[in-house]
C-alpha cells in the first residue's frame, strides 16, 4: 500500500473509516533573479555569504539591500558579470537573548522594459533559543535514549543547556518527554512497540533520524496518524524553514506507507537511490496520537544541521514546551 500527496496527509481514526486530507503549500519567485541559499532563517552575530543569479542582466547594474527597524544594515551596488552570478556577504550583528530580527533582504536590477525586482523575509536568531527557559525545562523531566552510542544528541542538548538524563534502558524513559536518536527499528523490531506503548502512558516521545528499514505499526489504541512531508514544520512556526537548512536538504532518508502480512507499517527509505534517482518515498514526519500521549519520528537531519541553521533547534524548543497533546 502507498499513498502518493504533495504535501502532508493526515488520518485520523473514526467509528468507520480513516479520513484522508491533503494540503498545498506554494512558492513564490521573482522572474529573473534568485537568491541561494533559499532559506529565511539564520543565525546573527556571524557573517553570511549569498549568491544572486540575476539571468538576462548580464553587464548591468544591480542593488541590493538588508533593512532591519527602519535601518540598511548592509547594501551593495555592482555590474552583473557575464556568468550572471553575484557573490555577496554581510555579518549580522548579535542579537538581545530572545531577540528575533524580521529583516528585508531587496534586490533590483533596473533595465528598461525589463526590470526585475525581489524582496524576501529574512529571520535571524541568537545561537540559543533556550536561554531564559531554564526553569520551565527543569520541570520537564527529559530523558535521552542514543541507541547507537553515539552522543550527538546529548551533547547537542548540553551546548543548549537543556536538562535531561541519560538513559541506558527504555523502561527508564517513562517520564514526561523522551527524546531517541540513532535507533534502527529494522536490527531492533520490538522498539517501536516499546515506544508506542511509553506514549500510551503519557510520554511525549520524539525519534530523530532512524535508520533506514521497515517499522510495522501497531494501532491498538492509536486515535490518529498523521504522515506529512516537511512542509509540516511551517506549522509548527510559519517563520522556520521547510525546504533546505542552509545549503544542506533537510532529510537524507523518508517514508511510505507499507503493508506487512500482519497489518500496516512504514518503510524507511534513503532520499537518493545508488543510481543517484530521488526516492518516491514523500513522508519525513510521522505521528500517532495513542492513549495519553505521543510518538512523534522525523527522518529530518536535526542533530547534523545544528550549526547550519537556527530551525533544527528552534523545532526543539516548541517540541519540549509544548502543552500535552490529548
């Protein structure tokens, strides 16, 4: 069984069918000039680099400017090279704890009968968005499972000050919030029921990237589904970035809908194939709804872009303070 949608698809359990919704969500462009990287969210108090394609303005004259409360905190001025691309960088200044800068980054190109002109939303953050949470994370009770070892995620929680205990057995992570990385579902089949069964309890239990391989699903008492693509993070704050952080993809791995001779499962797939084709696989975040909690698994690169952009934490930080979900 596969379902195929753009977007995001949510299934939610009823007395006698699953309900299916599909959302777009659209992109804008300007015609004739593009900025990379494409994404809106950066950090402050470093210095960034941008390329702009201004196709057809070769040998012409092009501006460009970023404005923050009233005032140009960079602008430049240049003759658009033959090859057509722009190098510029700024450094942002830092920013107040808690401070988020909404900035105007414009470029024109002013040719007669074909002008071209485009304005972006830029957001920047300070390194740590968790400074002044001290309080309400303590109360959290945050465990941390890193089945393969490997400590990306504590140390990742550590730089940001988020309290939490190590844990080295499953049966120990039945507080609050549970945060996993590094599991493969496929060498450890009994995981996911282990997880799903915290979560029934009142656990809000978090996976980050797992392991390419199968995951079948176990649905008793499970009241909803949700399988979305990564479109699903401007839900969680308009503002973040869904498509790319930085230069980098936000998942190298996703997910599809799979049926097992006992029931329905996911199959955890690499984005790229060896013969470099992209995967039909559309889902990177997956979500059950079951008894008192949660189980939320996202295939998205979190704990490798942490230094590349300020979303990977921003995400964290609505994840933990979020009230429960019933």
């Amino acid at each position: 069984m596969r379902v195929s949608c753009p977007n995001w698809i949510r299934l939610r359990f009823t007395a006698c069918c699953i309900v299916v919704v599909c959302v777009a969500f659209g992109n804008a462009s300007s015609a004739g000039i593009s900025v990379t990287p494409g994404c809106r969210t950066f950090f402050a108090d470093r210095e960034h680099a941008f390329t702009i394609r201004a196709a057809g303005f070769a040998e012409k004259k092009m501006k460009w400017s970023l404005r923050y409360a009233g005032k140009t905190l960079a602008a430049g001025e240049v003759v658009v090279p033959s090859d057509e691309n722009v190098g510029i960088r700024f450094v942002f200044p830092k920013l107040d704890v808690g401070v988020t800068a909404a900035t105007e980054f414009r470029v024109t190109v002013a040719v007669p009968g074909k002008n071209a002109d485009i304005k972006k939303l830029l957001y920047f953050y300070g390194s740590n968005p968790f400074v002044g949470y001290e309080k309400a994370l303590k109360s959290l009770g945050i465990s941390v499972w890193e089945a393969n070892g490997e400590e990306k995620l504590s140390e990742w929680l550590e730089s940001l000050g988020v309290p939490f205990a190590k844990i080295a057995d499953l049966e120990q992570g039945s507080g609050k919030i549970l945060l996993v990385s590094g599991v493969n579902f496929e060498s450890n089949p009994d995981v996911f029921s282990v997880l799903a069964e915290l979560a029934a309890k009142g656990t809000r239990v978090y996976v980050f990237n797992p392991s390419p391989g199968t995951v079948p699903l176990p649905l008793k008492g499970v009241k909803s589904i949700r399988l979305s693509d990564s479109g699903i993070i401007r839900e969680i704050d308009k503002k973040l970035d869904a498509e790319a952080w930085g230069n980098s993809r936000i998942a190298d791995s996703k997910m599809r809908l799979a049926t097992f001779a006992d029931g329905v499962g996911l199959e955890l797939v690499k984005q790229a194939t060896n013969d470099g084709r992209t995967s039909a696989a559309p889902f990177s975040f997956f979500e059950i709804r079951v008894g008192k909690g949660s189980l939320t698994m996202v295939t998205w690169n979190i704990l490798k872009n942490t230094n590349i952009s300020p979303t990977p934490a921003l995400i964290l930080k609505k994840w933990l303070l979020a009230k429960n979900k019933k």
